[in-house]
C-alpha cells in the first residue's frame, strides 16, 4: 500500500499555545485519527539558523532536535497540514511517499 509519510523538523522548546509544540502535534494528529504517530528526540543538529544544538554535558540549555513522524493518506494527511503549518511557523515541514510493506 502507497501512503505518506509527514516529517516536522523542529526544537524541544517549541511552544504552541501553551503546549510543547510536538505534544500538541501529537495530539492533533490523534485526533485526526491519523494511522500512526512518532516523536523523535535527537542528540545533535543544526536548522535554518546554522547553529549547531547537542545534548553535550557542556553545553547546557540547548535546543535538540525533535522530528514528527505520521503516516496515512495523502488525503488524511494534506487535511490536517495548515493547523500544522500553525504550531510550526519556523519548523521545516516534509511529505514524502512511502510503501507499507507489513
């Protein structure tokens, strides 16, 4: 089966209204009823900014990575991308095509 797989790139202290951003995506995403859902720490990156962000005990207060990742219809999927596109103004926001093998 052919479906899409959404990825949102953006940092652990994102914030949407009120909420850590990747938790109120989460939950949008559930209650959309979207097939599937993960959240995705990382220990290193850099963005649009350049600046490299790692969870190195030196460096306190950074700003790690989280990627989202949903995967459904295409349909199901571009439905719910403009109140994603809200709670994500700076994050980078990707649809790409992905075969469910099991």
């Amino acid at each position: 089966m052919v479906s899409k797989i959404l990825r949102i790139f953006l940092n652990e202290n994102c914030i949407f209204d009120g909420k850590v951003a990747h938790e109120a995506i989460l939950e949008l995403l559930k209650e959309a009823r979207v097939s599937g859902a993960t959240v995705l720490h990382g220990i290193e990156g850099y963005g649009v900014h350049n600046k490299i962000h790692t969870a190195s005990i030196l460096r306190l207060g950074t700003q790690l990575p989280i990627i989202v990742e949903a995967i459904d219809s295409e349909e199901k999927i571009r439905e719910i991308l403009p109140n994603i596109r809200k709670m994500v103004p700076e994050g980078l926001i990707t649809l790409q095509e992905v075969e469910i093998i099991h």
